[in-house]
C-alpha cells in the first residue's frame, strides 16, 4: 500500500519553497524536506504569489491509501519579513487551541510540536543558505480547514478555527484493518509456537519509558493490538493461550469500561463520559464530574479526580468495569489480567494477578 505525506511535511515543504523564493527572489516549483521518519519527500509547489516583501505558496496533501480527510486539501504558507527570529503563525483554517491538555499552549495555533520543529529546520536552513541574517515570519494555513475540521474531533477538544497540522514520523501510514488484524495474529502466532502459556498485549509504546522505569518492563517485547483489543482477545482464545496481560493508558483502556472493544476515535469518543460516571459513583460531585466532562484529556481528568481525592477509588471503579468487559469477551476460555497507567500520574490500576503476571511476561 501506498504511503503519503502528512499535513505537517506539507507545511514544512511549503514554508522552505516559499522561504527560498523570498530570500533568493527565484522562483522554485519543486523542493525536497527528509521527514522525521528518514523518507525523502519531494514536493511540487503550487499557487505560487511573489511580491517583494512576502511569497506564499502551497502544497497539496497526498495521504497515500490512508483514507485520510485532509486528502487533496492545499496547505499555504506565507513567508514575509520580520526584524529577527523565525515566527511562526497559523492563518486561514489552522485551528487555535482552546482549552488545556493539548500538544500546544491555550490560544496557539494548533501545529503540533514535530511539524512545528519540521517547519523551522526547514526555514532555517534555508536562511542559512541564503546568509540572512534578519527573521522571517512564517503563517501556515489551509483555505478548506474550517469546513474539513467538522469531520474531525477538533471541536470536541476545543481547537476552534479549522484542522490541526499534525504528524510525529511526516509520514501517513495506510490504515489497512484486516492488515494490521494480520500482523497481530502473526505476533500472537510467533509467541505461541515458542511455547509461550501467557502473552502480554499493549495498544502501543505509549507509557514505555514508565513501564521501563516503574516494572523494568520493555513494552516492544509486548503484541501491540492497536485499537484492536476484542479482535485481539479473540484470537489469543483461539490460538489456545492460557493468560494474558492487557497493559496501557487510560486514553485507551478507559473506553473498554464502556464495553467498546475497537478504541478508534472514528469508532467511538466517550472518554470523559466514562470517567465522569466512574467519578459519579465514587464520591464525586456534580462540580468535579463536570469539569471532567469539560476536559479534552483523561490525562486533565486524572488531575481533577487527584484534586477531589477520589482518584484511588474512581480507578477502582473504572478497573472493575475494564475487567467486567474484558472477561465477558474471553467467556470464560481464558485469564485476562490488566494494569492501567498514566505517564504524570503513574500505574492507576490493576487487576488482582496483574503484577504476578507481568513478572512471568518479563521473564519470557
């Protein structure tokens, strides 16, 4: 399947061309950027405005096989000159954050941090190249952001103003369900014909550096299921493994409380629903639960249960309603034990066999 470019490598494609064709006064209809991920990515430039003191031009986004909305969307950036330093702005159709918990500050543009580093290596080194010495201010935008950012969670998480430029690797990886299923099983196989009883399985890395540093646990020898965690209980019944342990963050094993066994947003979004109710049941007043159900993260939510001193009996609760969905999924063919984290706040919650299993994984 075919890869693409995220909204983030297009801006920093952009921002270089539109830089170049200021600072040299050549026009330029191609340029080359190497992504975060190490892939070249040479990018033709479009709708290309010269004036003497600014050069806007853009980049349209090619998400691969990805299906991917931000797809055939133009993304600008407009280079002008400023007395000193690299400014970087957003404009039309970049979002602006609104509420806290986000990649970025309250009241920035929402370009995230690796795009945001991508933009101003790019820029830099062009001046470099040119031997300019003064600062350049640089405004990302995207004419079709606002209408694009309806079919995103933008305004859910309180980003007003249109799409987010995103991306940590510059590159869109195709989203193949039945192939990533595929990889899982594959992983699952592998542990299982080198006579493995038990697996341990994470959504992903997220939270390795804490499960390195807390249980001396690698979370890359763990079979990362993704978003897939029913798909993936399925298949360790059927593969005829005895136990196995869920590891992961609340912003993704607080959705299986609520009995969701895919945790794609696109699947489903009830994060500070969930935690509210849990809070409810635990002590918690209508002035906590609402301010969870105005947060944009569980990481935000974490803070508020702290706050309240419910945070030990909320996860207790939340635990149980985990445990609940995840075994009434095994049916009864297997042990399903489950520890939950959170990078600030540390391990949430655990399962009665959780840790006694985590030691068996740890030693295979």
């Amino acid at each position: 399947m075919r890869h693409g470019f995220t909204t983030g490598s297009c801006a920093a494609a952009a921002a270089k061309a539109a830089s170049y064709m200021l600072l040299t006064g050549k026009e330029k209809t191609t340029i080359q950027i190497i992504t975060p991920k190490g892939i070249l990515f040479e990018a033709t430039i479009q709708n290309i405005c010269r004036r003497e003191d600014r050069v806007s031009c853009s980049v349209t986004k090619d998400g691969g096989d990805d299906p991917d909305i931000t797809t055939g969307a133009d993304v600008y950036a407009t280079v002008s000159f400023c007395e000193e330093g690299i400014r970087l702005i957003g404009g039309e159709g970049v979002g602006k954050v609104t509420k806290p918990g986000l990649d970025q500050p309250v009241g920035e543009a929402a370009i995230n941090r690796v795009p945001r580093q991508m933009i101003l290596s790019e820029v830099e080194e062009v001046m470099a190249f040119c031997d300019y010495q003064g600062g350049l201010t640089v405004e990302i935008s995207v004419p079709k952001g606002v209408e694009l950012a309806e079919k995103t969670f933008n305004p859910r998480l309180g980003i007003v103003g249109g799409i987010s430029i995103l991306g940590t690797t510059g590159i869109v990886e195709p989203m193949s369900k039945q192939a990533l299923l595929d990889t899982i099983r594959v992983e699952l196989s592998q542990q299982k014909a080198l006579g493995y009883p038990v697996v341990c399985v994470s959504p992903g890395n997220y939270g390795q550096a804490f499960m390195e540093e807390m249980f001396s646990y690698n979370l890359d020898k763990s079979v990362k299921c993704s978003n897939f965690i029913g798909e993936t209980i399925d298949m360790v019944v059927e593969l005829g493994f005895e136990k196995m342990l869920l590891t992961g963050h609340i912003g993704k094993l607080i959705k299986v409380a609520g009995g969701i066994m895919n945790t794609h947003s696109k699947e489903g979004d009830c994060r500070m629903e969930l935690l509210a109710c849990a809070a409810l049941r635990s002590g918690g007043d209508a002035g906590v639960c609402r301010a969870i159900l105005e947060s944009v993260t569980t990481q935000e939510g974490v803070r508020l249960l702290k706050e309240a001193g419910i945070l030990e009996k909320t996860m207790d609760d939340v635990m149980k309603k985990i445990m609940f969905y995840l075994n009434r999924r095994g049916a009864g063919n297997i042990e399903i034990e489950c520890m939950m984290y959170e990078n600030e706040s540390g391990l949430l919650g655990k399962s009665e066999g959780a840790l006694s299993l985590l030691e068996v994984c740890k030693k295979m």
